[in-house]
C-alpha cells in the first residue's frame, strides 16, 4: 500500500500540544475514502492509540514533577 500523504512533522509525544491535536484529530482524517468499512477499521486501530498517547504523555508530565 503506497501512502496518500507524507509529512516531514513529527509529534513529540512529551509535548502536551501535539498530543492533544492527534487524540482530536477525526477519524476521517485517517480514513478519507468515505468507505464505512474503511473508517471503522481505522477507529478500532486508533481508538487505542490515542489512549495509549495520553497515558504516556501523562506519565512523562508526572515524572517530570517528580525530578
């Protein structure tokens, strides 16, 4: 499968503005096609991955206090 779009952005998963912007991010933008099938295939897959960006986010914040 050849990618429909390349960006030379990479979020910093530490910082609190990117990761906000991708747990906000709509489906849609993963899933542009319209197809349904499509759109629900990529919300399982990203449904957790945005999960699992906060919590690390949050653990590195709290670590951080920590120091």
């Amino acid at each position: 499968m050849t990618s429909v779009y390349s960006s030379g952005f990479e979020p910093d998963p530490l910082d609190a503005l990117d990761v906000l912007a991708f747990v906000l991010c709509p489906v849609e933008v993963f899933a542009p096609s319209g197809d349904e099938e499509e759109r629900q295939a990529v919300e399982e897959l990203i449904g957790p991955a945005k999960a699992e960006a906060v919590k690390r986010w949050y653990k590195a914040h709290i670590e951080g206090k920590r120091s």
